[in-house]
C-alpha cells in the first residue's frame, strides 16, 4: 500500500514537473519578437489596371515570367473568371489580421525551435484553386493562395472530393505552412521500406506539433478531432496490423496509396475502412518519433538526421492496448 502512494507520489510530481516545464516554453517562445511583413498582391492584383502592369511587375518580379507577354496578364485582369476568383477571395479575406496573429505565433515557435530559419516575406494570391500548391515557400518569401481557403462549402470546390474539400478552409492555412517548413527540415529518406516512409513523416509531424502546440492537435494531422480520437483509440489493432503483415520492411510502393498519402481513408481491406481516417501510417510515424523523443536525450536536430531504423529501434514503441 504504501509503495503504491508513494508511486502516486511520483506520477504526480512528474506530472506537475511536466506541465511547469512545459508553461516555461510557451513563455519563453511568446517573448520571441517576430514581425512579419504580408503584401496582398491578390488585392492589387484585383484593383490593377494595364497602365500600372510595369509598377506591379517591378514591386513583385518573383511573380511574374520575362517569358510571358504583357498583353498575357492585361488578358488575366479582365478574365471574368479572375475577376470572381478576386471577388471572393476579397469577401473571405477583407483583411487579414487574424491570419496575421496566427502566422506570427507560428513563427515565434519556428524561431524557438530551428532559429536559423529566416522569418519570410509573406504574399498573399488569388490563383486558379490549385490545392497541391496552396503555399510555396521560396527561399525567404512564402506564396500563399487564398483562394484555397474560401470554406469546404463554396461553389469553387464543388468538383472537389469531400476529404479535400474539408481542408480548403482558414482553419486549416497554419497547418499548410507549417507542412512546408517540416518538410524543408526533414531530409529525404532514401530507403523504400514502409516503415522508413512512416518515420520520415513522422517527423514531419512531430515538427508541426511542435510549431503548431498553440493550435488544438488535430490541425498539425490536417485530421478533425474526431479523425484524431478514433487514430489514438485504435493505434494498438492498428500496430498490430502492420506487424502481423509483415508490412514495416515492405517496399511495396502500393502501401503509400493505402496508409500514406492523401485520401478518403486508409485502406486495411477490412470492414473498418471507411470508419478510419485517412494517412494512418504517418500517425504511426509520428507515434514512433513521439516516443523516440521521450526516452532518448537528444536535439530536435540530431533526431532529424537519424536513420528510421535507429529511431524505431531506440524508440520502444509500444502502443497500449
């Protein structure tokens, strides 16, 4: 009996260890100074005319090809289709200030984490709903397309599958830069075995958990909340799938299709797959990386150019049952 207070004991003191600590960093990342500076090209873009085309190309040269004709972008600003891209992005987005706060949060955790990361110059565009390439970042200067964030029920994503649609909303635009800048710090894995490809996401999002700690978790997995509760209820059947298939050291390319990559669900070939969210296998990558992290005293850095092997392995990961 008294072993068992005294071990009580101690769980709460590493508890409250653990939360003291924790307080520690999200105040020491608020006091981390960081501006940024946003230039609403789709904003000038909509009100230019084609005597100002040569000032608008002289302020964004990155934006516009030597290749292109001027009469090319004089034709854009009077397509009607650009013309009610402008309108409804303008309607989503009068201004951006909330955006503004929520990206400087973003970054102060960026500088904390990885501070020789430069904060970018961010311009905002009103493009052609192109969803694989919401945000581009190129070198100091981070593309955004605001048109990719007009709410999963607007007419311009009304081809869109649902599972894609469900992230073209503001809610989900910290996450998209966040992924950008994770996937610029972690180097390419090389190998083909699943459970390289899941421990190279998994970093990934480790990563955004930690840039995006200000947010509700499920936004770093691009999941809801519930997608994120049934991944964590079901995380041992979902291990115990993987092994009992024999599945961490295939190279089968087809498993990426199923547990990685963009989609409706993940695809067990069971009567559960349309309950389950989709890109389960970077959940497990980033379960694997969680508890690597938490037994092993290392740099964010160090971790980040480890083999998939040594982290799995060093990582005891066991999911409860």
């Amino acid at each position: 009996m008294y072993s068992k207070y005294r071990l009580c004991c101690l769980i709460l003191m590493l508890f409250f260890s653990a939360c003291q600590k924790e307080d520690q960093v999200a105040q020491e990342i608020a006091a981390i100074p960081v501006e940024i500076e946003i230039n609403r090209f789709d904003q000038e873009f909509a009100s230019a005319t084609p005597s100002n085309l040569i000032q608008l190309k002289n302020n964004y040269p990155m934006l516009f090809s030597e290749e292109v004709p001027n009469e090319a972008y004089i034709e854009k600003m009077k397509d009607t289709l650009q013309a009610e891209i402008n309108t409804e992005v303008s309607k989503a987005f009068p201004s951006f200030e909330n955006e503004q706060a929520e990206l400087e949060k973003l970054f102060q955790h960026l500088k904390y984490y990885f501070p020789q990361i430069p904060t970018p110059k961010i311009i905002t565009l009103a493009e052609e709903v192109d969803y694989r390439n919401k945000v581009i970042l190129n070198e100091d200067i981070l593309l955004v397309s605001l048109d990719n964030y007009l709410g999963e029920e607007h007419h311009f994503y009304e081809g869109f599958a649902s599972y894609l649609a469900r992230l073209q909303t503001p809610d989900y635009l910290i996450s998209d830069v966040a992924q950008v800048y994770a996937e610029k710090l972690v180097p390419r894995s090389t190998s083909r075995k699943f459970l390289s490809t899941m421990v190279h996401h998994g970093k990934i999002l480790y990563i955004k958990s930690l840039l995006q700690r200000f947010q509700e978790p499920h936004f770093a997995f691009d999941y809801t909340t519930a997608e994120l509760d049934w991944a964590y209820a079901n995380e041992a059947q979902i291990w115990k799938y993987f092994v009992e298939k024999s599945l961490l050291y295939s190279s089968d390319q087809k498993l990426k299709e199923r547990f990685i990559n963009i989609g409706p669900y993940s695809k067990f070939y069971l009567e559960l797959d349309n309950e389950s969210p989709p890109r389960l296998g970077q959940f497990i990558g980033y379960r694997i990386v969680e508890a690597f992290m938490d037994k092993n005293e290392i740099s964010l850095e160090e971790m980040l150019t480890l083999e998939a092997e040594e982290i799995y392995n060093k990582s005891n990961y066991k999911p409860r049952k």
